[in-house]
C-alpha cells in the first residue's frame, strides 16, 4: 500500500443526492481502478482528464451506479493527481466506497490534508486557505465575502507588493555595504525613510481595520439596556420577528439575559436582552442587573432604550462609540425629545429599518464586498510584529549603520511572509489546517 494516496469522503456525513468520495496522489487512478468498472469500452487507465464517466463502483457485498472523474496533476486542486468518485448520497453507500478505496491502495487523509497538499504544491497560499475555510465555516454572508476575499489571494497580493517594496530597500541597502566607497548620500537616507513609512501606512492600515474584520468573522454583540418598562424585550422581539422574551407591564420581568441572532448586511448581530436597570431591586433581579452591566462593558454595541426623557445611563459615557440611545414608543408620543439618537416603536416597528442601518454604520462603518478585511488573529498579529519592525527601522536612521537598519527591515518582510506562508513554520502550517475538517 502506498502511504502516498489519501482518500476521504468529501461531502457532508449525511443522506443526499450524491456523496463525493475524493482521492489524491501518485496512483489514485490505479486504485479507482480496482473499484469501478465503467460503462463504456474506456478502461479507467485511458480516462481523460475532467470528464466524469458513469459506470459501477464496487464495494463490499454490493455495487452503486454512479460516476468517475479524474483530474491529472498538476491542473487539480492538490496538484497532485486526483480522482472523484460519486456515488449515491447515503452514510453507509459512501463510507462503503470509502472503504475500498482505502482497501485497494489508499490510506485515510487527516484533517485539512488535501488543501495542505494543495499548499505545499503552490496551488494556492496559506491566507486562501484560511479564507476558504472561513468560507465553508461562515455564520453570515459577510463573512463569506470576506473569506472569498482571502481565497482569492487579494491580502496575499497586498502583502506581496509590500514585501516585494521591502526587498527593493533591501538590495538598495546591500549594494551600499557592498560597495563602500559610494556612501550613501542623506538624500538617499530620506528617500529610505519615506519608502519605509509608505509600506509602514499600509500595514497601520489594515492593523486599525481588524476590529472591523473580528465583528465579520464572528459577529456583532448588542447589549439592549435600560429602565424597566422601556421595551427592550419588546424591541428583541421585533428585531428578531419573534417573541423570543417575555413582554410584561410588570416590572422587573426579564431577570437574566436574554439572548438571540440576526443578520444585517451579512453580519451576525449576537442580541442580548438585559435585566431593567433601577435601584430597590430585589436579591433575585439584583443579580440580572449585575449580570445587564458587565454585558455592557464587553458589548460591542449598545441599544439604550428609553420611553420619556432622556437620562443618562450610568457606566458608559456620552461621548462611547458603542451607544445608540433610543426613543421607543414613538407609536404613543411621536415627539422625540432631545438627546436621543433615533425614535421607534417596538411595537408597530416604525423605524426599525434606519435602526437597524444605525446599528451597522455604528459597529463596522461601510460594508463593502470588495474589502480585503483582515479577519484571522494570526494575520494581525504577523502584521503587528512587521509594523513594529518597520518603526523601529525608521526611528534608526541615521543614528545606526544600515547593516543594523536592515535587519529590522528583514523581519518586517518575514513577518508579512507567515500571512501567505512564505516563512511560516511548521507548527503555524499544521495549526492552519487542523481546522479544517477531514475530506477538505
């Protein structure tokens, strides 16, 4: 048995159409061979590549109609060789064809191990892959936009251009050590300088956008705070379009967090209904209204809901980002009075669509779907480390040799080349792909 070729059901573990059963590797072709005999006069030897050709797969005790399809290295998403048998989409069908194929020459592929190959053979980054499994992992569309975007290598191309910016300073400043006698003039110093920070801006760029590309990935946390009776239960539910809390003229109904989800332009906004904020509550409400202050303090955002005058709200300070104050029950008294962000009512929905475009423009500005967000914490973090670097070169000119001055330059670039994986290492590779699911 060959250690070379893996196998993995590709499709979901659950009754469909049709299961894909994928197999990658030198003499894939060989074992899909031994186990599907086709229904022309082509032997399985001579198929041309990306054609599906029907015929029977053979397992154990049973056969299934169904199709081939073999993709010849390195025009194949690994690269390597790679044959797809598609079988009927029942658990036990595929798991069957699985185990023949495992049976015949194959072994079984770990998590992630076909996009691994796939990165390994230069099919595509270690930032596309990442977006293809934000793709595949996406709880809203904004995210798969996002993801999209890192799939289609737009950030490893950005990082590439300030790398390729960075090796450009890099040889100017080699050929300046190497020849001696051509000192560098201060002019030339200057013009170090301003291309360094030209590359610096871009890379501060996209480290002060990471709170945007964080809410994509996983989502916008709305804390619904105020006095009891000012409808925040009631504005959950027709964010929501369902009753999702209890709504009650009695105060101090809803005692602990509340919570459900919405999208608005692709985003998840994660709501969380608060105990009524007031003094004189009881042990048991005491403890909500605990529970509704630290929900504001790590919200992302907060809808301060008020019925009358506005009164400020203890704890969150005027001029926070994060606060949407409120006027509900403009159904009652149309009137808004001053100080308050929007008028709606919670109860006949007036208004809720301008809140709910508040609620975006507040917690993630413009949402295009061009953007290259940065949404992975290891990417942030690989540019925070080339942005530091990048600074530090700039604060030594002219106070240090360039020999000096060029390693910093030198780590900025490595920085940036663990986002594509140029100089990722072995454990950041393998913690990529871990999560990915087997089959992938």
């Amino acid at each position: 048995m060959s250690e070379n070729i893996i196998a993995a059901i590709s499709t979901a573990p659950a009754t469909g159409g049709v299961a894909i059963i994928r197999l990658s590797g030198q003499g894939s072709l060989g074992v899909a061979q031994k186990i599907f005999s086709p229904s022309g006069k082509t032997p399985v030897s001579s198929f041309s590549p990306n054609r599906m050709y029907p015929g029977h797969i053979l397992c154990d005790g049973f056969e299934d109609y169904g199709m081939c399809v073999y993709f010849k290295a390195p025009h194949s998403f690994t690269g390597e060789d790679v044959v797809e048998l598609h079988c009927h989409g029942g658990v036990q069908i595929s798991r069957a064809v699985l185990d023949a194929a495992l049976k015949n020459g194959a072994r079984m592929a770990t998590n992630g191990e076909f996009t691994k190959r796939a990165f390994l053979n230069g099919k595509l980054s270690l930032a596309s892959a990442e977006g293809m499994a934000d793709m595949i992992n996406a709880n809203g569309l904004a995210e798969v936009r996002a993801g999209s975007m890192l799939y289609a290598e737009k950030l490893t191309n950005e990082v590439k251009a300030m790398q390729a910016a960075l090796k450009d300073i890099l040889a100017g400043i080699a050929a300046d050590i190497d020849y001696p006698e051509e000192d560098i003039a201060s002019s030339d110093l200057t013009d170090v300088g301003r291309r360094l920070a030209a590359v610096e801006d871009k890379i501060s760029a996209m480290i002060k956008d990471y709170g945007r590309g964080k809410k994509i990935k996983n989502g916008v946390t709305v804390a619904l705070c105020g006095a009891p009776n000012a409808g925040k239960s009631s504005l959950l539910n027709a964010l929501l379009g369902y009753d999702k809390a209890i709504v009650s003229p009695l105060a101090g109904t809803t005692r602990d967090a509340v919570e459900g989800s919405i999208e608005i332009d692709g985003i998840v906004y994660n709501l969380i209904d608060t105990a009524g904020l007031r003094d004189n509550a009881d042990e048991i409400e005491a403890m909500g209204i605990s529970i509704a202050k630290k929900t504001m303090q790590s919200a992302d955002l907060i809808l301060y809901v008020c019925e009358g005058e506005y009164v400020p709200l203890e704890g969150v300070a005027e001029d926070d980002e994060r606060l949407i104050k409120i006027y509900n029950k403009c159904d009652i008294s149309p009137a808004q009075p001053n100080n308050f962000d929007i008028s709606i009512s919670a109860k006949t929905g007036e208004n809720l669509d301008k809140l709910k475009s508040l609620m975006g423009s507040k917690a993630v500005g413009v949402n295009s779907a061009e953007g290259a967000y940065i949404i992975e914490r290891r990417h942030y973090e690989a540019l925070c480390r080339a942005d530091m670097s990048l600074k530090n070169a700039q604060n030594a000119i002219g106070l240090f040799p360039l020999d000096i001055i060029s390693l910093d330059i030198n780590d900025a670039w490595s920085a940036l080349g663990e986002i594509t994986g140029e100089t990722a290492n072995e454990e950041i590779i393998s913690t990529v792909f871990a999560k990915f699911c087997v089959g992938k």
